[in-house]
C-alpha cells in the first residue's frame, strides 16, 4: 500500500477544474438551499414529532419503554456511524445522486416504520428507523457540501445559516404535527414523510447539479470502511447499551471490545491507505481540527439536553407529551432566529471570536438548568432555554462555516462526513455519560410513566428527590463541558 502525502488540505492540488462561477452567478445556489430545506424539514419534523407520539406506539405496538428508547436511538446511531463513509462516497460519487438517494431510504424507512406491526415487537419500526437513518445520512452529509458548493467565498456562513432555519422549523413544527396527527394514528406521524419525501426526491433529480468536478478513477477503501463502521457501531452500542440495557453485561462489554479494537485497526491502517475512507489528513490543518474538537465537545454539552428537559417537563413539572414539547420553543426560535445571522456575521469576521461567544452563552445557559426545580417559573425556563438555543446557534453556523471553508472543494464531502459523525459521536457520548447520571437510580417504572405519558411524579415521590438530584448533576457536566468546548474554539486560529 502507498502512503498518503501529509500535506495540509489548503495546499492538495485536485485534479479536474472547480466550475463554481457559473452556478454562482445564475441563482442556482437558491435552487439547491430550497432543496437542502426540504431534508432538514423533513429530518427535523419527524425528529420532534415522534416524542409525541410515543405513548399511542407504546400502547399500540405492546412494546417495553427499551424498545421506544430504542427507536428513537437506533436513528442517531446509524446516522453517527456512516456519516464519514457517506462522505467520502459524496467525493467519489457526486452529491446529487446520494443526496437525492437519500430522499428515497428515508421515505421507505418512513413507509416500514408506519405499517409495523404487534405481532414483530418493534422489531419493524426499528428497521424502518434504520432505514431512515440511512437515508438521513445520505441528506445531511452531503446537504452540508452542497450548500457550500453552491455558495461562493464569502457567503457561504449565510447559506449554512439560512438551511439552519429549516431544521429549526422543523423542530418547532414537529409537536404542532405530531400532536394533530396523533388524533388519526401515530402511524401518521411516519406516512406523512413520503409524499413529502417523494417530492424532495423529484425536486433534487430535476434542480440539482455538480458544480465541482471531482477527481476521476478514484477508489474506494472497502477495508477502511468496514474496520470503521465496525468500530463506531460496536462502541456506541455497548455505550448505548449502558444507559439503556438489552442484553447481558458480559455480552455488551464483549461488544465494545469487539468496537474498540476495530477502530484500533482502522487507526493503524488508514494513514498508509492512498485513497482513505476518511481523510486524515484534514487534521493537519489546525483551523480545521480545532473546529472539529470544539464541535465535537458542543455535541457532547448539548446532545442529551432535550430529552433531559422532556423528563423535567413531563415529570417534576407535570406536563404532558404535547404540551413539554410545545414548551421547549425558546430553544429552536432563538436557535432559529441567531442561526443564519451569526452565519452572515461569519462571513464578514470568520469564527474565532464567534464560536466562543456561542458557546460561552450556552454555557449560561446550562448553568441556569442546574438551579431549575418544580416550582420554578416558565418565563425563566424560557430564558434558560433560549440562552441554549441561541448559544448553539451562534455557534454551530460560523463553526460549520469554518471546516467547510478550510478544505479544497474536492474534499468538501469528506469534510461534512466528519462533521457530522462528530456532531452524532458527541450526542450519543451524551446519552452514555448524561442519562446515568440524570436517571440511573430513579426507579425504571417511574422513568417509563414520565417519559412516556407524562404528567408529573406525584405517584413517585421518592423518585422525584432522585430525580431532581440527578438532573442538577447532569446539566452541571453539560455546563463544564461547554466551558471547555469554549475555551478550545477560543484557541482556534483566524479563518
């Protein structure tokens, strides 16, 4: 095997041409953001949605409270684990073809998921969950490396921002739906994606192009690709699995061993593969690496945040399914209104001072979680809430903005598939290190009556002193490692 040169990103001369120009002087990059925005509305929809529904599944299907953690997890953890093949794929394949795939695995997902059945147990609506995590993969993966094909130099923050509007959307929107069409059936909630995502998919085939000439005769590291979905799907299982128990403690840590010494091979052989499934050598450009870390640790601050605030609302303050996620609005509205203006802002100043900002109101953020109990006002939740929500959105478009700018365009897919298996790694290392501190001795039949019906804890009395204890602890370790990521954004050089 030849080894890899260990130039920097910035100085990788491509082979082929960058026509960019023409698709930036005739609107095309409206044209792929309005395709981009259907898959974030899409995602993010279904993602909000389904919280609300989960007791009409429960109650349906005849499934234990694992089973509806599962369904919900299963989503994350194959989206984390193929995001960087996804990726490199994205600078072999094109993205066109795997974005608009994409569109098709989520809606059959959608279709699998809708039609499942008491007889299998959930064992068909995690597939379809799978299958949507797949098509996921394929959306945001490669939505990322559109938009910043699609943009020229210098605006680039404000597309990512803007596509941030969507998502955002989409999660405010996801109860409103969910709570409507839960008056039909929960499966709804599923068969409202496909025509939805037929259209997407037929909108990317007809508006969609490449406008970056990728580099021919490229080949695709099967090795590398196995060792690492190996890995990640062994690591974040038996991690997974700790939280939320299926099998034997025996079988889970023979699990995790099998995933660590996959990623221990991968390590070793990757650098001298020529053409890698994941591109390194990106790391060897500091902007790039420091971007990644602090983004990587904000998933870590943040990934369990929600669903800690869904226990807290659905428990100790006794709301149920529809209203606790209703009440989580302050987060996506300041998320969504900050999103594309610290995009645009990123396009003028770049990152350095901006990310920090971002984090460093998070932080506050979370700092005011941790003083939260029963009796304390909604107004001042919704300051907490929007401190975290406009926090996250100050940071993750300029952070964004930065990796992506830092590359070569031919390496843009491998880029966005780092991106996001750090931004997935960092929300499953949350649920692993969060919700055993948050829920671990709060007993499982006053954990399952709050998350999944709501209506407060006032049959669990001595679960709620439990409860309340571990909470304050885990929004404390989400606070001290948003400080951290803060201060590794801060040491990031100028982009």
């Amino acid at each position: 095997m030849q080894t890899s040169q260990s130039s920097s990103p910035e100085n990788v001369q491509p082979e082929g041409a960058v026509d960019e120009s023409t698709s930036q002087h005739d609107g095309y990059q409206w044209t792929a953001l309005s395709v981009t925005t259907v898959g974030a509305l899409l995602a993010s929809i279904q993602g909000s949605a389904l919280l609300i529904v989960l007791p009409n599944i429960l109650e349906d299907l005849k499934v234990s409270f694992f089973i509806i953690m599962w369904v919900l997890l299963s989503y994350l953890l194959i989206m984390t684990v193929l995001t960087p093949i996804v990726g490199r794929l994205a600078d072999i394949w094109g993205r066109k073809r795997l974005y608009n795939s994409g569109f098709f695995m989520f809606t059959l997902g959608s279709l699998i998921a809708g039609l499942a059945q008491p007889q299998f147990h959930g064992a068909d609506l995690i597939a379809g969950r799978v299958v949507q995590g797949v098509g996921g993969a394929l959306m945001i993966t490669n939505s990322t490396a559109i938009v910043t094909d699609a943009f020229k130099k210098g605006q680039v923050g404000l597309g990512l921002g803007v596509n941030q509007i969507a998502g955002a959307a989409g999660f405010l929107l996801g109860p409103i739906i969910g709570g409507l069409l839960a008056q039909f059936s929960w499966r709804w909630v599923f068969l409202f994606n496909v025509p939805i995502g037929i259209f997407g998919m037929l909108w990317g085939i007809w508006r969609l192009r490449e406008p970056v000439r990728l580099k021919a005769h490229q080949h695709i590291d099967w090795a590398g690709a196995t060792l690492l979905a190996l890995g990640l799907t062994g690591v974040f299982l038996a991690l997974t699995m700790l939280a939320f128990p299926m099998l034997p403690m025996p079988v889970i840590t023979a699990i995790f061993v099998g995933g660590v010494i996959c990623l221990a091979l991968f390590g070793v052989i990757e650098p001298r593969v020529k053409e890698p499934i994941v591109q390194l050598r990106l790391f060897g450009h500091r902007l790039f690496t420091m971007a990644s870390l602090s983004g990587l640790l904000n998933g870590i601050a943040r990934g369990a945040v929600l669903f800690l605030l869904i226990f807290f609302l659905q428990g100790p303050y006794g709301q149920d399914p529809l209203a606790a996620g209703l009440m989580l609005t302050p987060f996506g509205l300041a998320f969504m209104i900050i999103g594309p203006l610290s995009g645009r802002l990123s396009d003028r100043i770049g990152s350095r001072l901006l990310a920090p900002i971002g984090l460093g109101v998070s932080a506050l953020g979370l700092l005011g979680l941790v003083f939260v109990e029963p009796m304390t006002p909604f107004w001042l939740l919704c300051v907490f809430m929007a401190l975290m929500g406009g926090g996250s959105g100050f940071f993750t478009s300029p952070n964004t903005n930065a990796i992506m700018s830092s590359v070569i365009p031919q390496m843009r897919g491998a880029a966005a598939g780092i991106l996001n298996m750090l931004n997935n790694t960092g929300q499953m290392l949350s649920i692993a290190i969060v919700f055993p501190i948050a829920l671990s001795k709060v007993p499982q039949d006053a954990m399952m009556a709050v998350f999944i019906y709501g209506g407060g804890m006032s049959k669990y009395p001595q679960a709620l002193a439990i409860f309340m204890s571990g909470l304050h602890s885990a929004f404390l370790v989400c606070c001290i490692i948003s400080v951290v990521a803060m201060v590794v954004a801060a040491l990031r050089p100028a982009h």
